[in-house]
C-alpha cells in the first residue's frame, strides 16, 4: 500500500478547490508541483515491490494531445510555420522583417500562456494515471469515494451559509475582484456549479449503495424501524442530507447551466439505475428531490426564476451575451483551422475578431468546445475528443460486464458526473478553472477504477493489464516537470511583485538618470525570473528610451512583440522606435496595432497623435471619426486629446460626436483651461444637436445660463432660459430662475408673472408659493 503517496493524493484533493479553487497563479502551481512530487514518490514506492503499474485506457490519445501542446512551443522555420498554421505566421509577420537573424518562430501566438496550459493539462494526465494506480486498490477506492462526498458536502453548507450571511467575500473575509460574483470557495458562480456537479452524481451513488434493504413479509413498522437501527443507517441518512444540500446549492448559485446540467444528470443517473439494479423504486429518487424542493421553497425560487426570465426579453426574444462571442471565433477557427492559436491563448487572439461595440477583455469563449478549436485547431479538438470518447466507451462497457452493486452504482455515478459537465461546457469554461478541471480527470480515474477494481477477489485486486515495467521509471519525466514547475511559475510570482514594486514610480522623461537605472536593475531582474513575459521588455524599452539609448530601446520592443505579437501597445512601440525614412513601415505597425489592440479605447489616440506629428492631419481625423463611431467610451477622453492636440474648430466638428452632451463637455474642458471664447462656442453649439435627441435636459440649457450669469452677460442668459422654456414647456424650475433673475434686476412685475407660471406648473410647491408672497 502507498502510504505517503496516497495522502498527498488525497491532500490535492481537498487543496485544489478549498484554494479558491485554485485559479490563481499560486494555488494552481502548488496542485502541479503536489501531483509531480505525488508521481515521484509512488514510482519510488512500487520499485521495490512487486507490485506492477497498470496500463491506463485513453493513455494514446491523452500522450498524443500533451506532445501536441508542447511542440506548440518548439520555435519552427518561419516557413514551415506558414504552410502549418498560417494564422500564426501572420501574427508574427509584422516583426519577422524586423528581425537581423530571421528567428524561428512557434505554433502558438503566446508561448507563455501555452507553456502554463501544458503544465496545467500535463498536471492533470499525471494525476488521472495516478487516480488509476491507486484506485485499483478497492479499500483505497471506497475510501477516496467516501472522502470526496464528504469534501463537497462540507463546501455546500459553508457556500449557502456564505451566500446568507457574507456574499461578497469568500470564506467570510477574502474579498473578490469587480464584476465577479462569487459562490463558496470560487469567484465565479457558474464554476462553483460546475464543481458540484461533478460530485452530486457520486454523492448520490453512495447514497443508493447505502440505503437499507426492506423485507417484504415485515409490517411497515417493523420496516421504519429496521431502517433507523440497520448498521450503517447513518451513512445513508448524512449521504441524503448531503445530496439534498449539493443540488440546493447549485439552484441557488444561480448557474442556469449549472442547474441545467445537474438536473440532467439526476435524470440520468435514475435513468441507468433503474436499468441496471434491482428494487431502485420511486422512494429514494422522490426524497432526494422533495429535499431540494422544500430546501428552496425555505430559501425563495425567486432568484432562480429571474435568473432564467433574464434570458428572454419580454417578447420572448432571447438574450444570450455568449452568442456574439461564438459568432466572432468563427473567423478565428477559419484562420486557424488545423492547429489553433496555441493552447492558453485565446484572450491574445479574440481581440482581432471582437464584433463588440466596446473592448471589456474577453479571456474565455464560454464554450470549452469552441475554445478547444481556437487554441488547439482540429489536432486538439480530436485527440480532446478522442480522449473522452475511449473513457466513456470503457466506462459503458464496465457497467455491461460488472455485477458487483457498489462498482455499478459508482460508475453510473462517474458517467453522470462526466456527462454533465461536458453538457456545462457548452454554456460555460469550466475545464478552464483549477479545481473542476483536476476533478474533471479524477472522475474519469475513478469511472475506470469503479469498472476494474475488484471488490472481491483472489488473485488479482483489478481487471486491467499490467503496464511495461519500465513505467516504473515514470518519475524521470515527473521529476523536470517537477523542477520546471517551481521554476516558472515561482519566478512568475517574484516576477509581478518585482514589476508592480517597480510600477509605484511613474516612468516619465523627467525621471533622474540615477533613479532610471535603479528600475532598470528592478526589471531586469524581473525578466531573468519570467523572461517569456513580453510586459518587463516593453518597460524596460521604455527606461532605454528615457536615457536617450534608442537601439536597446527598439530591441527590447521587438523582444515584447516576438513573445506577444498580438498586443498592439508593442507593435506601435517598435513603429514610434522607427527612424522617419521608414515611414511606410512605421505606418504599417501603427495601423496593425491599433487593430490587435485589446483597449482599443486608448490605442486610438496613440495612432492619431502618431498621424498628426507626421503632419497627416486627414488620416488621423479618420481614425478619431472611426473610433468614436464604434466606440462610444472613446469620447470620454476626447476633449483632452483635442486640447492637447490644437486642432481647429472645422478638424473637431469632422469627428466630434453629435450630441448635446459632449459638446458641453468639451466647452467645460475649454474654460477649465481658461479659453472663455472657445467655451462658449462649444457651450452654445451643443444646442444645434438637441433635435437629434431623444430626451432633452434642462441641463442642456442650466448649463449656458450659469456660463453667461458668469461672463455678466445677462441678455444671454435670459435668451437661454427663454429659448429652454420653448422646448420644456412644462419644466417650473426654468420659470422659478428667471423669476430670480428679474427679482435681481428689481423688474418686480416680471418676476411676478414668471412665479406665478411656475406656480401654475407645480401647484403643490410650497416654496414657490413663499417666494412670490414674499415678492408681494
């Protein structure tokens, strides 16, 4: 027996979701180094004995899938890389040119982020193959099975009691990014479902293996009271209790994915059980669900319903956030067809294809499937699906040819838990998360455990083969996976606590050459822990550039873009790097990466004031006029653009959006700056807008009455107020100021009658009622 192995197996168990379910950097490289250490010692443990590891099924497809994802990341000839994968070849087309030796270049547009996915997803193969070997022991089976119904009861009750009385910080006192709405141990409710819904089948398993057995020719007494006495009674009643808290959960979650998917899988698993065991009955599945019924009447359904009511509008029309997403990687597969973008890195390709009207970051397709075609072409989506087709096939078959009760109700219990997150996966990313994605590789372990190991035997403890002996040698390969693991995703941690201490000084030309080459020694650093980071070159280009050293500073840039060659912030670095007779090329990275730009908000003034310090007034204007059409954000940030800019009143009313609301706030920007002329001709212009408005505000006109009561220039500001009372009729306030203002200029009679319009306006107005007694 594997004593020391088999507790870190169960330590990664209980680690990988409790860790916030394990999704940041830290967490996911801890679970990694345990099932590479845990793989190290169990080799260790078998040497010596005769015990013989045991072949795995799926082991093929699942090697042929992890040599896929790390040859993504062996540099290549430029052009075997175009006839291989030519989207990639053109993400790295603008910068080969730019390049003295031609470097080769990989299959994969970010090898960072494909390097993580591989530990990632390498991690999880190992585990899987360990799942195997030690579950092939029934005590060790019984036993893991038992741990993991308790683990997910145990964060069921901690997340409903979370959600009632701490919903915003996790764990009663970690707080969680903007945005997100967390649910027990997970940031993202929808995986947190998805987590349990991996387990509820299981639970649910042993809750039907335990149930007592009823005799026929007992009274109905004698029955209740056989059930509550039987040996063994109280495990069924904890694993009933803990079904009915693990689907509440999930309803309350508010994952309609999740709820789907779990609800099938109940079905499901009933479905097989009833087929496949005696004396199933309606009993146990109408108690389960009872449970949940009367759990959430406790709780309220209202939340539910208006969960799945938010899919619809009230036409019937369906709003799914999701469906414009697909649609825009449909171009990204086309393109990337046979390999993919690389593994991991579909928060670097998307942006290209965005069909959005804004640029929120988009790191996931909600689809493992679609994503799974982005990031690894049809080569990955085929050995994927392979993979899990052989998995499933073998399960199906155990459940054909074992008679054994607990391995039956257990592999129903794996094939409903496996087909209800590949339903999810539809709707969702949950093969992406830490946690579901372990668990996901554990439940296909424990499907083939549960249709081979033995509960009963003589000679042989499972039904599957035994491997080579030269298996046994497997920790050569865990052990650099091991070392690579610490490695890299340690000096990732020491990398960003470098970056961000380095960040609390804003780099800027005025910056002391002392205090320069001081940041320079701090990222320098930085890029020696995590040197596939594009971030610290760029930075460190931009210290080059402010100590006047202009070819580091290019090369660093270029260094940026070859290790990210879709961010754009690099490409227009290198083309501000480039001499003025390279205009065209300059021009052309300008241009490109202001359309792989991900904050496409911000890229478009680094491109227009590009454009204007080379005199091309025309091009910029375009590009400020295109940009404000498709992004409405950008006018934000327009007026200070325009101020530093100079440009005229004729270039401004070329891309300036035609709305009364930003036409004052450009004049507000121009007083601001003490250029009363240009404030009011802003001012004012925004009233021409106001017949292509759907709503109109007193502010509209409030706002050039104040700026004229300020200039002194009364006339105008009563034309104002005049000119406002002829669009809002109704409005008493415009009636009360001018009252006000004629009270000022001691007209009496007309501030009389102007009282007494408002008053007619807003009956009910008490003050309205003071001031004009006052003014009698």
């Amino acid at each position: 027996m594997q004593h020391i192995s088999y507790k870190l197996f169960v330590a990664i168990l209980l680690f990988a979701p409790l860790a916030f379910g394990s999704v940041e950097t830290w967490s996911i490289g801890l679970v990694e180094a345990l099932i590479f250490l845990t793989t190290i010692i169990y080799c260790w443990e078998i040497r010596h004995k005769s015990q013989v590891p045991l072949k795995v099924p799926g082991a093929i497809p699942l090697f042929l899938l992890l040599l896929f994802m790390w040859v993504q990341l062996i540099p290549l000839p430029p052009s075997l890389v175009s006839f291989i994968a030519p989207g990639i070849y053109q993400a790295y087309a603008p910068i080969l040119d730019l390049q003295e030796n031609n470097q080769w270049i990989p299959l994969t547009v970010n090898q960072k982020s494909t390097l993580l996915e591989a530990l990632r997803i390498t991690s999880y193969a190992f585990f899987y193959i360990l799942t195997v070997q030690l579950l092939s022991n029934s005590s060790l089976l019984k036993k893991t099975v038992k741990i993991i119904a308790g683990l997910a009861t145990i964060i069921a009750f901690l997340a409903i009691l979370q959600k009632f009385t701490s919903p915003d910080l996790i764990y009663w006192f970690r707080p969680v990014p903007e945005r997100t709405q967390p649910f027990g141990p997970w940031i993202n409710y929808n995986h947190y479902a998805g987590f349990m819904e991996l387990l509820f089948p299981i639970v649910l398993a042993l809750f039907f293996f335990y149930r007592p057995h009823k005799t026929t020719h007992r009274t109905f007494r004698h029955n209740i009271v056989s059930i509550f006495s039987t040996p063994g009674s109280n495990i069924h009643f904890f694993l009933g209790f803990g079904a009915v808290l693990i689907l509440a959960s999930i309803f309350l979650s508010l994952s309609r994915g999740g709820t789907i998917s779990a609800t099938l899988a109940l079905l499901f698993f009933l479905l097989l059980a009833s087929k496949k065991t005696k004396n199933t009955g309606l009993i146990l599945p109408t108690v389960i669900i009872g449970g949940v019924l009367l759990a959430m009447t406790w709780f309220g359904w209202d939340s539910l319903f208006a969960r799945f009511n938010s899919s619809t509008t009230e036409t019937g029309t369906l709003v799914f956030g999701r469906w414009q997403i697909w649609q825009a990687c449909a171009p990204l597969i086309k393109d990337n067809l046979l390999s993919g973008t690389g593994f991991g890195t579909f928060v670097h390709a998307y942006p290209q294809y965005n069909i959005q009207p804004d640029s929120r970051t988009v790191g996931h397709a909600h689809n493992d499937y679609i994503e799974l075609l982005t990031d690894g072409g049809l080569i990955g989506f085929l050995l994927s699906a392979f993979f899990v087709f052989t998995i499933l096939k073998h399960g199906f078959k155990g459940l054909t040819l074992r008679k054994d009760t607990y391995s039956i109700f257990l592999i129903i219990g794996s094939l409903s838990a496996i087909l209800s997150i590949l339903v999810h996966s539809i709707f969702d990313f949950n093969m992406h998360n830490g946690a579901n994605g372990l668990y996901f590789f554990l439940l296909c372990g424990i499907l083939i455990s549960a249709g081979n190991t033995r509960i009963h035997f003589r000679n042989r403890p499972t039904l599957l083969q035994e491997a080579p002996s030269y298996w046994k040698l497997s920790f050569l390969v865990a052990l650099p996976l091991l070392l690579l693991t610490l490695a890299f995703q340690g000096g990732i941690i020491k990398a960003t606590q470098l970056h961000k201490e380095a960040s609390k000084i804003y780099l800027n030309p005025r910056l002391s050459e002392k205090l320069l080459q001081k940041q320079l020694t701090t990222i320098n650093n930085a890029i020696s822990l995590d040197p596939l980071e594009g971030l610290y070159y760029s930075y460190r280009g931009t210290i080059f550039s402010y100590l006047q050293q202009n070819q580091p500073a290019f090369n660093n840039f270029l260094h940026a873009s070859e290790r990210d060659p879709l961010e754009g912030t690099y490409l227009q670095r290198i083309g501000l790097s480039l001499p003025l007779s390279s205009y065209n090329q300059a021009s052309f990275l300008m241009e490109e990466g202001y359309k792989r730009s991900q904050n496409k908000e911000k890229m478009i003034f680094t491109l227009a004031e590009w454009y204007l310090q080379q005199e091309k007034t025309e091009q910029a204007l375009g590009i400020l006029r295109q940009g404000t059409e498709r992004y409405p954000e950008v006018a934000r940030n327009l007026p200070a653009f325009i101020l530093a800019a100079d440009l005229t009143r004729e270039e401004i009313a070329l891309f300036y959006p035609s709305t009364t609301a930003a036409w004052i706030t450009l004049g507000e920007y121009f007083e601001r700056a003490g250029d009363i002329e240009e404030a009011e001709y802003y001012r004012s212009r925004s009233l021409d807008f106001l017949e292509v408005e759907k709503h109109i505000k007193p502010q509209y006109f409030m706002q050039l009455f104040w700026f004229y009561k300020k200039q002194n220039r009364t006339a105008d500001a009563v034309n104002i107020l005049q000119l406002g009372i002829k669009w809002l009729p109704s409005y008493a306030p415009f009636h009360v100021t001018l009252a006000n203002h004629y009270k000022e200029q001691k007209a009496l009679l007309q501030a009389k009658q102007e009282y007494e319009q408002a008053l007619i306006l807003d009956p009910g107005n008490e003050k309205i009622k003071f001031q004009l007694q006052a003014l009698e």
